[in-house]
C-alpha cells in the first residue's frame, strides 16, 4: 500500500508527523492531492484542549488541493482539477436532516472531513461520495493555493453576515480579528453598511484588520471597549442601564469575556451573532436578553459559493493575513505558532 505523510493528534499538544495508507478510491469518491491547508481556531481548540476529537484523528478542513483519482461513477470532476471541498456525513434521517437543516445533524461531526474521517493535515485526502458543487469546490485560477485554502473559512464569515441581514448604515461591531473575523469586517464592507468597528487584543490582528479595511479598531486590552464603542456608534439606553448602539454584534473572538460584552455593545431589538467557540463557560446576564431583547444568532457553517465570489473579485482579501507557512513535516511548531495570537494570524501547512 502507497504511503503519505499525515498530522495525527495524540492528545493536548501532542501531534505527529508519521506516514500512514493513501486512501483507497470507490466508485463514488475522488482523491485529492493537498496543496496547503489551514490551522482553523477550531483545530486549535482542539489540538490544545482535546475538545472535539479523539486520539489517532486527523485535522483538517480548511484546504486547496488538485484531483488525483477519480472514481468510475463520479461525474463532471477531472483529474487534475484544482479545487477545495468538505464532506458532512450527516445521518439523512434525523428530524434535522428530514426539515433540510443538515449542520444541525448530531452526526455531522462524527463522520466528516477532518471531523471523524480523516482531514487535510495530509497529502492526500478522500472525499467519498463526491458531488461537485457541493462536496467538491472547483477552484478559479485566479486564486492562489494559499487563497484558495481559505474558501472554507471565508465562507464561514458570508454565511454569518448574511444571516445578521445588514442594511445599508447599519454600525457593526466585530470582536476578534483571526481570519474569519476579519473576513467578516470585510464582508460586511461589501454589503455597503456603516461603519464597521473590530476589537482584537492582539496588535498584529489589530493592524490587519485596520490595513484592509476596519473603520476603527479598538485595543481590548489597551482601551475601555464599551466606552470607545460608544463614542464611535453612539449611546444606547436601555432599561436599567445605558450601553452602546451597534446594530449588529459579532462575536468571533471566542473568548468568555467578548461573549458577555457583546450584551452591552448591541442596541436594544439589534442583532448578536455568534461565530466563535469559547473554551470556557461564559457568565451570562439574562435580564440584558430580556430587557434588551436582541435577535441572538448561533452561526455554524458556510457559503462556498459566496466565498468564491468574494475572493475572486477582491472584496474580501486574505492572502495578507497568512502570517506563517509550514512544512507537514513541522505540523507541532505550526500548531504552537498559532496558538500565539500576539504573533500570527492564519498559519498555513505546505505540501
């Protein structure tokens, strides 16, 4: 059997480069040979804390990649073709996936790429039952392999910001400026708002997201967030308390601290989406939910299509926030790389 080199996890900052079995091509599936793929924030979760995975899995779902193998029964995927993909294996048969609302599956992370099967943190990945436009994403040639292994999460970002439904002059608070935050200030750019003002505690971050496009950025450990938030959206009072007055809130920073603010900084009947995944528990304020009543959106999943559209037409830029590119054969010190937000953004592994 053929071998390649993959990033299996073994525990809480244990990961190994080691060589294990290229994966054997059905009828319905196709092989990809991976060109670069992204540590999500997710992978970081979990490569630092073993939150969403097991030993002997590998991570993985942020990628660029060409066709190598083409299964008998596959149709309109060449070998060759460059493209990027994700297969959920959801259930099919649950009240969710019976009502269309497929991310909601309780099987969608056990059986998906780099979530149960195998990920991109390998040379080669198998996307079964491949269905192109929908498991398989074909890659434009105008987008890089470093770009384009960022469709994923900047179709994360489309997807939040379309459900929030900006309108024009809307004001926007994003907390957090990794690349799916900052993707979503620049997203929000396209759609023509108001202001859009993102807060970040790392300066790196903050610079980025200043450098492509953030109406104002806010140091959350240098400056009063809720006070500087105020002077640039306006006060909002509500009952009990005054707070801030964005019409929408995003949260994608994934910290306890950023969820609890996100309360103060929304106006009264404004929007809260959620995008970011907290390692611990948030302390939450209910009485703000009833007295403020926000719309409160959990925000999982992603629009490739959109995504593609937006890179490809320069409205959304994220080639300038790979801070760090990596060989597999260093897939731990990339790992380690990005767990300092102080001193990266995305961190990228090459093949």
């Amino acid at each position: 059997m053929a071998k390649m080199k993959a990033a299996v996890y073994y525990g809480p900052r244990d990961i190994r480069t080691e060589s294990i079995d290229i994966p054997e091509v059905g009828p319905n599936d196709i092989l990809l040979k991976i060109n670069a793929c992204g540590i999500c924030g997710s992978d970081v979760h979990s490569y630092g804390t073993g939150l969403y995975i097991n030993k002997g899995q590998i991570m993985g779902h942020e990628f660029s990649a060409e066709v190598a193998k083409v299964g008998q029964n596959v149709k309109d995927i060449e070998v060759g073709q460059r493209g990027t993909g994700f297969h959920s294996g959801v259930c099919g048969q649950c009240y969710w996936c019976k009502n269309q609302q497929f991310m909601l599956c309780p099987n969608l992370f056990k059986a998906s790429t780099g979530y149960g099967l195998q990920g991109a943190f390998a040379e080669y990945l198998l996307i079964p039952n491949a269905i192109n436009g929908v498991s398989f994403l074909p890659v434009p040639d105008e987008l890089d392999i470093f770009t384009a292994a960022t469709i994923e999460p900047v179709s994360v970002a489309a997807l939040t910001v379309s459900q929030c439904e900006p309108k024009k002059g809307d004001q926007v608070v994003v907390m957090g400026a990794g690349l799916i935050g900052n993707a979503v200030m620049q997203v929000f750019k396209a759609y023509d708002v108001g202001k859009v003002v993102v807060t970040e505690v790392s300066d790196m971050r903050l610079q980025s997201a200043k450098d492509l496009g953030a109406d104002e950025v806010i140091h959350a450990l240098k400056e009063d967030v809720l006070e500087r938030v105020k002077e640039i959206v306006g006060v909002g009072a509500y009952h009990f308390n005054v707070g801030a007055m964005a019409d929408i809130v995003v949260d994608a920073a994934g910290a306890p601290s950023a969820v609890e603010q996100s309360f103060e900084l929304v106006r009264s009947a404004g929007t809260i989406a959620f995008v970011g995944l907290p390692e611990k528990t948030a302390a939450l304020d209910t009485t703000k939910i009833v007295h403020k009543a926000p719309r409160i959106l959990g925000c999982l999943g992603g629009d490739f299509a959109q995504s593609i559209e937006l890179l490809k037409d320069n409205k959304v830029k994220t080639k300038e926030l790979i801070s760090h590119v990596y060989s597999i054969d260093h897939a731990k010190e990339a790992f380690e790389m990005q767990m300092r937000p102080h001193d990266s953004v995305k961190v990228m592994i090459e093949f």
